[in-house]
C-alpha cells in the first residue's frame, strides 16, 4: 500500500507541469496560481459538505486558521 501512495504522490506531482505549462497565457503567473488554489479549495470544501466531514473551527480559533493560511501563502 506503501508502495502505492507513493507511486501516485509521483504520478499526481510529476505532471503538475501539464496544468502549469496550460496555464500560461495573458494572465500574470501569480493570478493563475491564486485561481488554481481558489478552485481547489472550492471542488474540497464542496466534496466535504457532500460526504458530511466538514467541521469548521470554533470562532475562538479563526484568527489563528486565517494566521496559518497567511504563513502558508507566503
């Protein structure tokens, strides 16, 4: 199973540049990217909503889950 994973971990980051190489076009590079994570993050919140695992944090903690996507951003 091991073995499996990360076959498919290869398989899915070793062809990123298909989707990178499609998107070039009259849109800056940083735009592309941000629609690409943006649309990622839509297709698996609405994927967790569908199969009923989506827990939102309690309020007491966004600041410090808007504080993590800010680290990972930059």
């Amino acid at each position: 199973m091991t073995a499996f994973l990360y076959g498919l971990t290869v398989l899915i980051w070793g062809t990123t540049w298909i989707a990178l190489k499609l998107q070039l076009g009259p849109v800056p590079i940083p735009w592309s990217i941000v629609w690409r994570f943006a649309l990622a993050a839509v297709v698996l919140a609405l994927w967790l909503v569908w199969r009923g695992r989506l827990r939102l944090p309690r309020r007491e903690a966004w600041p410090l889950v808007a504080l993590e996507g800010l680290c990972l951003v930059c």
